[in-house]
C-alpha cells in the first residue's frame, strides 16, 4: 500500500515537473538562439504574453486550437523581428528595448482584452489542446524541439555561422557571412519559440488567457538558459529542474514551511544560479553588443 | 598581359575625412606590391575597397582585365581575392578547420561535414607547407601559427591575389623573415601578393613594387630596387624625417622604480611576467622592447596596481607600492600613459575638462565647499590646452569628438602635469602623426631631464632605439637582457625578442 | 559674480540640451497613440481633452495627479541614478514594495513618538529598507559580475512574498488580507486639511520630499566627487578604474542610493496614501513605471520631474477618458509606444544620419583630406 502512495505522488511530481517546465523549455531554446547570435532578449517575457494571448485569440476566432497555436507563432515572430530591428538597426541598448516589448506587450493584451471580452482579467474559456496520456502536446513538442536546437546549433553549417556571428560578428563578416541576416532570423526564430511557450501556457493547458499568468516564466527561462551555459541540453535539463521548484508547490502544501517561501523557491534558486554558486558560465563573447559595419 | 589587379579613380570619403581621393593603383601578376603610407594614409580603406567591406563612392576595379563590382566580401571571394586583417578574425572557441572553413562548409546533406573539413584543411596546408593542426582550438595556438591559419583561410577560397594589412606587427624579427619566405614560396605558386605596411625596413626586404600612399593620395610608384630608405621615408612623411631624437648625455641619478621577483597572471590565470627584476633611475628612460603579448603590458598594469602581482615586491623611492589600488599609486607619483587611450586613458562621453583631472579629481585644489567647483575645473583644462597645445574649440567638448593625436596630448598634458616621480609611457605614439610623435617624444626627454624616472614601453623598435638611455628586452615573461642604448643594434635586440635563439620551434 | 551666473546658464543650457530628445519622442507618440485611438472609431481629440481634464481639470483632479506623481518621481530618480552607473535598477520595484512593509512596520512598531520624530524615522526605515535590498544585486554585480536584470527582477518576486508573508502574519489584521495601520503619528500631513480646494484629494507633502530628493540626486551626481567617480564608471569603467576610482565600490554605492529612493518612494506611498499594506497579487507597477520614467527623462533629475508628471497625467486622465468611451488600456500602449521610440533613441539616430550625410557630402565635395 505504501509503494504505491509514493509512485503516485512521484508520478504526480513528475508530470507537474513536466508540465512547468514546457513553456521554460521553449523560452530558452529561443532564448539560446538569440543569445548564441549575439542579441540578449530580455523580451521572452513580454513575447510569451503576446503569445499565450494570440493563441487564445485566434483559436477563440476560429473555433481551433491549431489556429491558435500558429497565431502564437506568428505574433511571437513578429514581435521578435521588432525586437531585432530595434536592437540591430537602431542598435539601442537590447535589455532596454526588451523591457519595453515587456511594457507594451502587457498593455497591448489588457487593452484587447477588455475590448473584445469586455472585462479585464481574463478571457472566456476557447477550445485548447487536450493532454495526450500524461503530457500536453507541448511537452512533447518541447522535447522535440530540444534535439532539433541541438542539432541545428552543433550540426549545421547555420549553426556555425550562428556560432561565430555571437563570438566575433567582424570574422563571419570578412568571410561574407551576413552577420545582420543571421541575428535577424536567430531572434525571429527566439520570438517564434516564446510564442509557442506563451500558447503552451493557455491554450496548452488551461482554456484562457489570464493577465499575469506568465509571472516571470520569461525570465525564468533566461536563467535557465544561463545556468545551461548557452547549450539546448543544458538549458532544458536547467528547466526541468526549476520546474520541479516550482512542482514541489502542488505537493508541499503539508510542508512545515510557509507557503510564500516555495512561491519563492524558483526565484531565489534562479539567482543562485545566475550568480555562479551552482558553477560559472560565460556567455557569447560578442553578447549585447551591436554590430557596426565598419565603415568609420 | 592585363594586370592582375587595377583600381582607377577610386574616391571614398568618410564624414570629415577624404581616404581615398582619385587613386590609381596597378598590380601585376605574380609581384609583391607594398601598399606603404603612415597610419590613416588610406591605405586599408584602399583595400578594404578591393575586398569588399567598404564601397567607393567614385571609381572602377579591374580584376585580370574585367570590370568588376565588388559588393561585399562574397565577390571578392569569387574573384580569387583574399584578405588577412591586422587584428586577426579568428573565432577564439572554434578549432582551425571551423574558423577556416566557415562560410564555405562542406555539407553532408543539411549536416556540417567536419571530417571533410579537416582533410581539406590538412591538404591545402600540405601543399603550401603552412603548417598548422587542423584540430586546435585557435584560443591555445601561437600567433604565427594563427597567422598561417589567417593565410590558408584565403587558400581555402581559392584566392589568387593576396591582400595581407600589417602582417609583421606581431612578430619578431626572425618571424618576419619566415613571413618574406612564405610570401616567395606562394609567388612561385602563382599568387600575387599585396602588403600593406609603414614599416621601411620590410618594404626593402620583401618587395618588388612599392606605392606610398599620403593623405589619401597616391604619391608614387617605384621599383624597390631602385630606391632607398631614406627615399621611401620623406615620400611617406612629405619632408625630410629625422629618424633620430635630439637629446642629451642622460645624468642619472638614484633608482626611483625598483621592482623584484614580480609574477604576474594574465587573463587566463597562467603566467604571463614570470619573475623580473628592474630597475629605473631618476634621469633616465628605460625602454622595454619585446615582440606584443611577452608580458610588457601586464608588467605595466602591475606596478599601476590595474593587475594583481602574484609575487615580488614594486618600490617607488624606497616605498613599497605592491599590490596597492591604483588610487594610492596614482598619489604616490605614478603617471601612466596608457596604451589603449580609447579604453584607460579617457572617459570619451566626459567633456575635456572633466577628463583632465581623471585621477587627480579628489584634490582640493578643485573643491568648492562640499563639492566639486567646475570653475577651477575648466580654468586647469584650459591651462593644460595651451600649454600642449591641445587642437579643441573649447574645453567644453567631449573629449570623443578630438582627433586621436590630440586626445593623447590631452593624455600626456594631465599625466606630466601632475609632476610624477615615475611616469609609465606605454605606446605613447600608437596612431599618431609626424608632428605629435615629436611632440610626445619632446616631453618624455624634458621630464627625463628633470630627473624624473621615464619608464617606455613600445612596439616600435625605432622609438624604443631613439628615445631610451637603457633598453631592456621581454621575451615569455622576462627580462632577457638590458643593453646601454650606445651598445644595442637592431639585430642584437631582435634575437633577444625572438628569446635569444635565432630560429623559432613552432 | 558672473563666473556663477555663468556657470548656472551653463547648467541650463545643458539640462535643456538633455530633455530635448525625449520631448520630440513624447510627441511622435501621442500622435502615434491618436492614430490608434481613431482606428478605433473614436476621437483622438476628446480622448486627449478628457485625458487632461480628468488629471488637471480642477483642485482635487490635480491633487490626486500628483498624489501619484509623487512616487513616480522617486522611482524613476532611482532608476535614473542607477542608469548613470551603467545599471539598470529593475529591481526599483521590489526596493518599493520593501520600503512600503519596512514603513509600515516602523509606522506602526513605534507609536507614542512625537509626530515629527516618528514621521522622521519612518521614512528613513523605508528607506533604508530599500537601501539594504538593492545592496544585494549591487554586492552581487560587484562580487560575481551577476547580471542586475535578472537578480533585480527575481527579488521583485522575492520581495512581493515577503511583503505578503509580513503582511500574513507578524501585522496582520486577523481575518483579513491586508496589515495592521500606521499610527496617526506617522501620517503625513494632508492637504486636505488647511485647504478647501484639496479637500477630496489626498494630496500630502510628499509631493516636496520627493521634489527636494530630486534637487539632492542632482546635486552629488553633477557636482561632486562621488558623482563624478559613479558617471565615470557608467561611461566608462576601465577609464575609471585607471583613474583610481574603485567601479565596485561606485557599483554599490549606486544601487544602495537608487535603492535608498525607491524605498523612500515605498514608504512615502504608505505613510502619505495608503496607511496600511495589502496582500499583494502582482507588483505595484511603481517601480516598473519608473523605468519609463526615467528613460523619458533621459535620466536627468530635471527630466525625470517633468516626465513623472507627465505619466501622471496619463495615468489619472484614463478614467475620464473611459467615461467618454475610449478604454483607458490605450494610456499603457502610449506609454509602452513612447519607452519604444525612447529606447531606440529614434530621434536620436535619425538625426544623426542626417547629420553624417550632410557632412559626407561637404568632404567628397571638398577634395582635400582634413
């Protein structure tokens, strides 16, 4: 009787684990590629928000959750490409712009909120995606997605390229390497990948859009990505493991510790990490740094 | 036969500056041309033109004959052009094959073919005998082997024409040498090559054809064997260019700088000044020669107090300064010219005021009440203007928009001023023109013969030779020699660089 | 004398210099945000008149602005001090909602203390509270090189349960979610008490703490040794660090300061507003404004005043202009619109390409090399 008490709640801490640590996933893969071509995108928060509410938006207007999900898809690339030509082009200060895709991002999605459901808060329920056995379809998505990230980084010739261009943008660029083109497909593609996570968050698992629901996952992510030192596998074995963190909540309510200590869990392990007390890791070398042609 | 390479008319301006006005230039097939001129002749932005990094906004290039439009680097590419840069374009992480074959990788359907990649790599560095391990990380190689990494990149493309911008500023004399020889052997095999440089010496030894290029214009073109150093240097300067300094007999007096046993870690945390012993006496420049990256540059940041010294001890008239912040070796009469003005020596986005008490800005003399007066702040800046003859409208701009000449006066004005028992020049002169390269070497000689103790740290074997009373030679980490300036030769001095042994193990 | 009428010209002329980048960006924006509000039918021109009547229309509509101008001043004080480290203090939010509880507390822990005496200490608990929690990040920048972004936004988290934790149990009201409230001792004087034009707003003499905080960040950043050693650290850290200055002491100490305002802001909301802290469910938005606050004041003191009131008005025009049927969300897309053109340094970059061609075109015509 006792074995199986303790491989249920297993179970359950492993699907919980699961569950938390999807939208993460996505995030810092996305992250991982913008980062590795050399633009920080602090905006994986604002862009997961403008994500889980497309994907409710679109499956809301259609009837489909499909839609839904390539609506998130699309808005998160969009959003990603504003971000790229803003830090490339403009070349402004990336964590700054990022923050401000935060800002408005948040604005954008309260203000239609409240004008096509009429109240702020959140929206009615749409049809979503069902779990298929224990793990939403996201989760198996994310894991795909943390093999194909892998291979196309290490095992691609745009994985080298991407590579260099984050480490010495003026190398890649005397070789013909177009080192614009490259960071604007690289944060394009993170906008796309923050798009599914939102949408993994509302429509992957819940029915609705609820304001705040994002809570700081985006930057969660970037700690994960960090703490993973820049590589898909370690980012997302770093996800599972502040999705357990964040896991532990759902089990832990008999715990002798008060509850706003575990909602703070991830947050202070996130800073552990980020400040090399679980090891050191350095980032891309060329990281935040805009690039300049040259022609003086 | 059409020349391999010809540029007609060819203008390019940048917001002040004209670098390219009207050029003509001709290559032909199998030579090696020099390109020489003195920093910001226009000499790179000539060939940063040919390879397709910058556009002209007048002119044509004929490549073997055709016109040609060379858009961006891919084009020059095709056209069988390759460039090595002066400051290396190596991606420090990746391995030699990686940063070799990058832009042109071989596939395996949409996978990288890395083994393809190192057999490739391997094959062209055996047909050209540029020896090199395919495998390395290029973080952990030697620089002439980077070198030849940078010239197999060029190989691994197909280029026939060469385009090599200051290639010996990294080596040693020996090195240099070794460089005239690959650049022989790759003639033979059918290159042309282009060397761009402002170092006469080279220019004899390793050319056919030299055009010195000055202030944007073509001067003229010759025939090395036909002309001569001397020749070569006033059509580079426009006048007649004394190579020597006016000075007196040095009188020295007792040591001011007495460093013993320092050990200093780099960077990466491995050795890079393994024990040296010096002295500088007041009256006297000491000059340190050494090939870049021998430790000059973290010995100087130790006795500043910018790097910690693992072991040893740094006496300032009989004090010891080891180890201490650099505020307090600053106030315990340090100057320091730094070798990166950009980076150490100015705050660019400050204002030329604010910049000229950088160091001394806790000084009384420069209070009002609680806090700063920018009164007398700007009346000391003005002082220090006219007095080094800073070119500026006013003390008020930032110091960004001065020209780098006049920025390092700037420097030099606010670190002399503070009368300094020792003042530490490293590459005082990088980048400057004729006329403020007297004008620094001017000041170095007044402070030395004031009794001050003069410590010159440079890369330019001319400058170290004309300037020091006592020159001492780093090589890995250490003092090799010390020779009275009356006793060094440029060949004496080069194998001492080189680490006393006239061939290099690679 | 004249060098000192001299120098306070100087001085003006420089803060104008300053300010001029963002005015033109708040402008591009309002028309940008005009554009949105016509899209949707409605009229740009009564949503802004509403829009300013509702924060400026009469006594008490300007009192409650500046009820909320007050914090936003401070936040963005603080964000703009740390920006001139090269910081960027997004932690201001957590500092706030630490120097909100820290008051309380002290609000309420101290009562029998002459009015003046525990007004005193009160807001300086607040602000030290603030002070202290910064430290952290800033000891963490300095130490390990670990990013204040991500430190600053995980201690918002942190701070916002610790708040409700406190909140929960040690001043807790029983039964209900929100803490116990200051005394009346340590209230700040309102407004509404002397004068009848104020007497439905909650107006309180915050207002010039923050204005005299203002005065006194201007003050050690652009005329003394200190301000100079932590301007030079933001321009340009290796030249600092030449130049005797320690940038880890300077990183710290601009935090802690920044940190010490965003705190007084915290304490300031609760001994002037509020009285009592609640049970939070998401951030106070304080902290996160004042990041918009201070980039629109292109982190100058001076700036930072004017563009508080100007998101002040935004932020207390919304409900009038909601009343006339346009949704108050578009006040956080204009100003999520203008942070966007502020952060790209629009004007900025535009103008100066203009400025390159124009000087491209003297030199290629010119033919001589200068």
């Amino acid at each position: 009787m006792e074995n199986v008490g303790i491989i249920t709640v297993l179970g359950i801490i492993l699907t919980a684990t699961v569950r938390s640590a999807t939208p993460l996933m996505f995030a810092s893969l996305g992250g991982n590629f913008s980062e590795r071509s050399g633009v920080f995108n602090i905006g994986l928060e604002g862009i997961m928000t403008v994500g889980a509410f497309s994907a409710v938006f679109f499956s809301f207007k259609t009837g489909s959750p499909w839609a839904g999900l390539l609506g998130a898809m699309v808005v998160g690339g969009l959003f990603g490409l504003l971000l790229a030509f803003l830090s490339i082009y403009f070349k402004a200060n990336q964590v700054i712009v990022g923050t401000a895709i935060n800002i408005l991002a948040a604005s954008l999605t309260t203000f239609l909120l409240v004008e096509i459901w009429g109240r702020p808060g959140q929206t009615d329920n749409v049809e979503y995606f069902q779990a298929w056995g224990p793990f939403s379809l996201f989760s198996y998505l994310a894991f795909a997605m943390v093999i194909v990230s892998y291979y196309v980084m290490y095992k691609t010739p745009f994985g080298l390229r991407v590579r260099a261009v984050g480490e010495h943008p003026r190398a890649a660029d005397t070789l013909g390497v177009n080192v614009y083109v490259i960071r604007y497909i690289c944060v394009t593609i993170s906008g796309v990948l923050a798009g599914i996570g939102g949408a993994s968050l509302s429509i992957g698992s819940l029915s609705l859009f609820k304001e705040g629901m994002i809570a700081g996952k985006g930057f969660i992510a970037l700690a994960a990505l960090i703490f993973g030192k820049w590589n898909p596998i370690g980012a997302a074995l770093a996800c599972l493991f502040f999705g357990f963190a964040d896991a532990l909540q759902t089990v832990a309510t008999n715990l002798p510790v008060p509850k706003e200590f575990l909602f703070a869990l991830p947050y202070i392990l996130t800073m552990l990490a980020v400040s090399g007390f679980v090891g050191k890791s350095v980032g891309p070398a060329a990281g935040g740094i805009p690039y300049e042609k040259g022609e003086k | 036969m059409p020349a391999v390479i010809e540029m007609k008319g060819i203008c390019k301006s940048f917001p002040g500056i004209r670098a390219n006005d009207n050029i003509n230039l001709t290559v032909e097939q199998g030579e090696i041309h020099v390109l020489l001129g003195e920093n910001g002749a226009g000499k790179s932005t000539l060939m940063n033109i040919l390879y397709g990094l910058y556009q002209p906004d007048e002119g044509q290039i004929f490549v073997k004959g055709k016109p040609v439009r060379i858009s961006n680097p891919n084009i020059a590419i095709s056209q069988g052009i390759g460039m090595v840069h002066q400051h290396f374009m190596l991606v420090q992480p990746f391995t030699v094959a990686e940063n070799i074959i990058l832009g042109k990788e071989p596939k395996k359907g949409t996978t990288l073919d890395i083994e393809k990649a190192i057999k490739d790599v391997e094959e062209i560095s055996r047909k050209y005998e540029l020896k090199v391990d395919a495998k390395a990380v290029v973080q952990d190689i030697s620089v002439g082997m980077q070198q030849r990494v940078e010239i197999l990149k060029t190989l691994y493309r197909g280029a026939e024409i060469l385009i090599l911008d200051e290639p010996t500023a990294v080596l040693t004399p020996q090195e240099i040498e070794e460089l005239g020889v690959i650049l022989k052997s790759l003639v033979s095999q059918g290159k042309s090559i282009i060397l761009i440089t402002h170092k006469l010496k080279e220019v004899m030894s390793m050319s056919d054809r030299v055009t010195i290029v000055r202030r944007g214009k073509i001067i003229d073109t010759l025939n090395t064997k036909d002309t001569n150093i001397d020749e070569l240097a006033e059509k580079m300067v426009g006048r007649k260019v004394n190579l020597t300094v006016e000075k007196e007999e040095a009188k020295v007096a007792a040591p001011i700088l007495e460093i013993k046993g320092l050990k200093v870690l780099d960077s990466r945390k491995l050795e890079a000044v393994k024990g040296v012993d010096l002295q500088v006496h007041g009256g006297e420049i000491l000059g340190i020669a050494g090939v870049d990256g021998n430790g000059q540059s973290d010995l100087v940041q130790a006795i500043t107090g910018l790097s910690k010294a693992e072991a040893g001890e740094i006496l300032l008239n009989g004090k010891e300064i080891t180890n201490l912040p650099p505020k307090d070796v600053i106030e315990s009469g340090v100057g320091h010219i730094p070798e990166d003005r950009h980076k150490r020596g100015l705050v660019l986005n400050y204002s030329l005021a604010e910049n000229s008490i950088l160091g001394s800005h806790h000084s009384k003399r420069f209070r009002q009440g609680m806090g700063l007066s920018y009164l007398k702040i700007r009346e000391y800046s003005k002082k220090l203007i006219k007095e080094y003859d800073v070119r500026t409208p006013n003390e008020k701009v930032m110091a960004k928009s001065l020209s780098g000449g006049n920025q390092q006066k700037l420097i030099v004005a606010r670190e002399i001023d503070r009368d300094p028992s020792l003042c530490i020049a490293s590459q005082p002169t990088r980048g400057l023109d004729v006329g403020a390269i007297e004008f620094v070497h001017k000041k170095l000689v007044e402070l030395r013969d004031e009794g001050k103790a003069v410590l010159l740290v440079s890369l330019e074997l001319d400058e170290i030779m004309a300037l020091s009373d006592r020159i001492a030679v780093m090589y890995d980490g250490r003092i090799v020699g010390i020779l009275d300036a009356r006793d060094a030769t440029e060949k004496k001095l080069g194998i001492m660089m080189a680490g006393g042994s006239s061939q290099n193990a690679e | 004398m004249e060098s000192r009428m001299n120098e306070i010209k100087e001085d003006m002329i420089k803060t104008l210099k300053e300010i001029a980048y963002p005015l033109v960006a708040i402008l591009i924006s309002f028309i940008a945000g005009g554009i949105l509000v016509y899209s949707f039918g409605k009229d740009p021109v009564v949503a802004y008149t509403a829009l300013i009547k509702g924060s400026l229309g009469d006594w008490n509509k300007l009192g409650e602005t500046l009820v909320t101008v007050t914090p936003l001043i401070l936040t963005g004080l603080s964000i703009a001090f740390a920006f001139r480290c090269g910081l960027f203090n997004i932690g201001a939010e957590g500092q706030f909602i630490i120097g909100s509880i820290a008051a309380v507390w002290a609000g309420w822990a101290f009562a029998g203390l002459p009015a003046v005496l525990h007004i005193t200490l009160t807001l300086l608990i607040g602000a030290l509270a603030g002070g202290l929690w910064a430290s952290v990040i800033g000891w963490l920048k300095a130490k390990v090189g670990s990013h204040e972004v991500i430190n600053g936004i995980m201690m918002n988290y942190i701070a916002m349960y610790l708040s409700n934790y406190i909140t929960m149990t040690l001043l807790n009201v029983p039964e209900k979610a929100y803490s116990v409230e200051i005394a009346d001792t340590a209230k700040l004087w309102r407004f509404s008490q002397a004068f009848e034009q104020l007497k439905y707003s909650r107006l309180h003499i915050g207002i010039f703490f923050s204005l005299i905080v203002a005065v006194v960040a201007y003050y050690i950043l652009n005329k003394t040794v200190r301000g100079y050693e932590i301007r030079a650290v933001g321009f340009n850290p290796h030249a600092a660090e030449y130049g005797g200055i320690s940038v880890k002491k300077n990183i710290v100490l601009a935090m802690v300061i920044s940190g010490l305002f965003a705190g007084f802001a915290g304490a300031i909301m609760a001994t002037g507003v509020q009285y009592r802290v609640n049970n939070l469910f998401g951030f106070t938005g304080y902290g996160l404004d004042g990041i918009a606050v201070a980039l629109v004041g292109n982190n100058h003191p001076i700036g930072v005043i004017l563009s508080a009131f100007l998101f002040g008005m935004l932020q207390k025009g919304g409900p009038l202009m909601q009343i006339q049927g346009i949704p108050k969300e578009v006040v956080g897309i204009i100003q999520g619109i203008i942070i966007l053109f502020v952060a790209a340094n629009f004007v900025k970059v535009i103008t100066e390409q203009i400025k390159q061609n124009k000087e491209l075109k003297r030199s290629a015509g010119k033919g001589e090399v200068e």
